[in-house]
C-alpha cells in the first residue's frame, strides 16, 4: 500500500500539475480527519507520511501508535478529503500558472457557447472570451481553434476564471514576437501599439542595431511575416512605423507617408498641431478619424490635423502699387486675389494691361510675401485655436471630476438617538 500510495502520487503530479509536497499534505490532513473518526477528538495526534517509502504512521506526542484498521465512515472521510484537498490544489496550481501568463498568449478550442461569450478549453481548465474582448471580424463555431492574450485571471468560488482577449493590443505585439526573431532575441523592440480591433492597428519599432531595420524586420521578406499576422487577425490593416524618442519625428513617422509641413506643440496640453499637404489631409485622418485617432494613441499625445494651405482672401487692392485700375485689370485676366497673384509667374502678370516687366516681378515678390504672412499668422492662429480647446477640455474634465467627488463624498448622518430605558 506504502509504495502504492506514492505511485498514485505521482500520477496525480504528472496528470494535473500538482506539486507531489502538496498532495502529500492533502493525504496526511485527510488520514488525520479518519484517525479521528475512529480513535475520537484526539488532541496532540498527526499522521506522517514518509516521503522516500510512502510508510504511514500515527505519532501522539511525539510516540508512533498502533494504526489499528480505519472504520469504512473513517475510509470514505479520508477519500473526500482526498478528493476536495487535490481539486483545491488543482484549483490553486491553475490559477498561479495562469496568472503568471497574464499578456501571454494562449492557445484553445471553442468549447461552446454562453449567451455571447466564447467558453475555450484550453486542456487543464476553460477560459472565457467576452463580447466586447472578441474582433467585430471574426466569427467562431464550436471546435475551431483560437489563440487569444491572457487579460485577467481572478479565483472566483467555481474556481480560477481566467479571461481572453481577441481585442487587446497586447495581442498583436505577441503574434509579431512569435514571427519576428530579432523581438526575440532583443534587437528589435516594440514600443507602442494602437488598435481597433478587426480593422486597422499601428505599432511603432525601434532596432538596437544600426544594420538591422526595425521595420523590414516586422514585415520580412516579400512581407511574409507581417502577412502571417494579418492572416491571424482575419485580414486586419498593420501600419508598422519607425519610433522615435523626439516627438515631432515620431509624430511624423506616425502619420506616414503623409508629408507634415509644420508641427507646433502644447506641452501643457499634450496635444500636438499638424499640418499636411490639402491632397494628402483626408487620408492622413482617416476614415471616421480613424488614422488620426491611432496615431494620437501611439504616440500618446492628442494630434490636430490641418490641410497646409489656409483659406486666404487678401483682396487685390491690399497689394502694395495695386490700385483700383490695376486691380481691375488684374480680375480681367483672372487673377481675382493675391493668392491667385502668388501661384502665378512673373510672365503671365507682365501680359495684364498697365504692368510691365519689372513692375510684374516686383509685384510676384509682394504677393508672395504677403501670402506667407498670412499664412504663418493663419497656422498660428489655428495653433492657438488648437490650445485654447485643449484648455477648456482639461477645465471641463476638471469640473467633472470636482463633481464626482462632491456625490461620492461621505455625507455627514445626524446623531442617533439611543433608546431610552422606562426608567430614564
């Protein structure tokens, strides 16, 4: 029976993973709960269980008693405990090992399904993937293999209940370690990763190693490993861009291929002002703002984006030596503001009625000039149009948290009045 005992030991630790200390402590308590069963409340008693021979033995105040034969209650008291200790331990085993895994990414099978959620089996236990942690993408019958990040593990009293997600950003800087050794082996970093989840992500990389490219190492050769995880995500855009410790290169970078013209930044704010080409300010938003909203989320910052040529109307007659009759030439031929002046060449404004040669470049020169005046004084009025709404967001989020403590505050009771005895 001795060596027994120890061989089912030790089937049990192979099996579920329970270190054999543990059941060997579960056992004792057990055969302690049926010595007393047969032998009564007995104080100063334990039972040891040699742990090289698997030999049982009864000590009462230090002295080794007569065993004697357990009662058939005094059996099935030491099989219950038995069985309880070990599903605790097991419970306890799943639990650390999970929760040491937590951002890690894990492997299952869609087991069934509970309302909206995903139940996995994931071998030794089930996880639960919850609605709002799955893709908008994806779709799962039961028996189809999933592989998900590890979001949170907590011991409820069914157990460890341990939650996956399909939707974390976690989960794509997992897959692109497990396709991309040069992550592994520390030479390439992933710094940031933005992501709305079945549909577009960006992550942001930075090498160690000057020969290595940080982003040809994320999208391999002929882009077969960012491909691979685009395949796991069901087809979900990656936008991988070089990171950067200076923050108008690593804004830049964010919002690439865009071309940024100019970037003003709000310290205070957090919050970052950037101008584009007009023919490139729809795609550098996005759809919905999408681009722009997971820039601003990898970078960390709040990003405005604005088209780099501002409205301009500087009428004609503003123009040094442009006077009614000039100006009235001038929109005869076309040229119905001095923006349209400054996109134009010395040439074409030489053929206008009244300017001659000289009198054309000089006024190129002007209107030029005077449209980047107008501009910087534009970009920086919008600059500071961008700080001053940066201002009264943080002043409303500052009132409205001023308001949640004010209702969470503890209110004063008034005094209890005690009961008062017949007597007083």
């Amino acid at each position: 029976m001795n060596g027994e005992l120890l061989n089912i030991l030790e089937n049990i630790e192979r099996e579920k993973g329970i270190n054999r200390e543990v059941l060997l402590q579960a056992v004792e308590s057990a055969l302690l709960s049926a010595t007393r069963k047969t032998y009564g409340q007995t104080e100063n008693i334990e039972v040891v269980i040699d742990r090289s021979s698997g030999a049982i033995k009864i000590v009462q105040d230090g002295k080794e008693i007569k065993k004697g034969e357990f009662g058939r209650i005094a059996a099935q008291t030491a099989k219950q405990v038995i069985i309880q200790k070990i599903r605790e331990a097991e419970r306890e085993s799943i639990f650390g090992e999970y929760q040491k895994r937590t951002g890690e990414l894990v492997s299952g099978t869609v087991h069934r399904f509970e309302k909206r959620s995903l139940i996995v089996d994931l071998g030794r236990t089930e996880a639960i993937v919850p609605p709002q942690e799955q893709s908008p993408r994806e779709r799962y019958s039961q028996g189809d293999r999933i592989r998900a990040c590890v979001l949170e593990v907590s011991m409820t009293n069914r157990g460890p209940q341990i939650v996956l997600s399909r939707t974390n950003p976690m989960l794509v800087k997992k897959l692109f370690e497990m396709e991309v050794p040069e992550i592994t082996e520390g030479i390439v970093h992933i710094k940031a990763v933005s992501r709305d989840a079945g549909d577009r992500a960006k992550i942001a990389v930075i090498s160690t190693d000057e020969k290595v490219d940080a982003v040809g190492a994320c999208v391999g050769m002929r882009g077969q490993r960012v491909k691979n995880v685009v395949r796991e995500l069901r087809g979900e855009r990656i936008d991988i861009v070089r990171f950067s410790d200076d923050l108008r290169t690593f804004v830049t970078n964010s919002l690439s291929p865009a071309e940024v013209s100019d970037i003003r930044i709000d310290r205070e704010g957090k919050r970052v002002t950037v101008q584009v080409k007009d023919d490139q300010l729809a795609g550098v938003i996005g759809k919905k703002g999408q681009n722009v909203r997971l820039a601003s989320r990898l970078v960390g910052w709040e990003i405005d984006v604005y088209g780099s040529k501002p409205k301009l109307d500087i009428p004609l007659t503003d123009l040094e030596g442009v006077g009614p009759k000039t100006a009235a030439a001038l929109e005869a031929a076309g040229f119905k503001s001095v923006v349209d002046i400054a996109d134009s060449s010395a040439e074409a404004l030489s053929k206008v009625k009244g300017i001659s040669g000289k009198g054309a470049e000089k006024m190129l020169k002007a209107a030029q000039k005077a449209v980047q005046e107008a501009g910087e004084k534009a970009r920086t009025a919008l600059f500071e149009a961008a700080m001053e709404k940066a201002s009264k967001e943080r002043a409303r989020e500052e009132k409205k948290d001023q308001g949640e403590k004010a209702e969470t505050a503890p209110e004063t009771s008034p005094p209890t009045a005690e009961p008062q005895g017949e007597g007083s």
